[in-house]
C-alpha cells in the first residue's frame, strides 16, 4: 500500500474523473484539493477519450498546409494525430 498524506482521503467522495491524480490533486486545475462533483472541468474517461478522437478528426481534416504549420508549432513536426 501506497501511504501519501492522502492516505485518509475518503475515496468514495471523490467523482470518476479522468483528471484526478492518484494522490487526489486535480491535474488541471491549480487547486489544492478535488472540487468534486461540482467542478466544470470533471470529464470521465470516455468523455475525455471521445473529445481526443473529435480532435484528432479535426486536426486530420485541414488542409496540408495548415496541418505541416501546427505540427512545426506544437508537436515538434510530428503528426500525433496521424499516429
């Protein structure tokens, strides 16, 4: 068992939530604890799976040009949504 200073975290309390790390924190948010089911950014996994998909079909279907200029920017030249 892994003993954290969360150790007594009540789990059952806390939403299903892609974002939420394994020691309670949220990983987007810059807040000290879990906001819980009432935090506008809580997705579950499939909701966060659902919204990589919709932006890799995005992403693939602009034109040549535009696809070469976003992968220079962000990606280091790679196409991770080609992958």
């Amino acid at each position: 068992m892994n003993l954290t200073r969360y150790a007594n975290l009540n789990w059952l309390d806390l939403p299903n939530c892609a974002n939420l790390s394994k020691n309670g924190h949220c990983t987007v948010l810059n807040t000290s604890r879990c906001l819980g089911e009432t935090c506008r950014f809580k997705l579950t996994q499939e909701e966060k799976d659902a919204g990589a998909r919709k932006a890799k079909k995005r992403l693939s279907s602009l034109d040549e040009k535009m696809q070469e200029k976003i992968s220079a920017k962000y990606y280091k030249g790679r196409r991770p949504w080609q992958e």
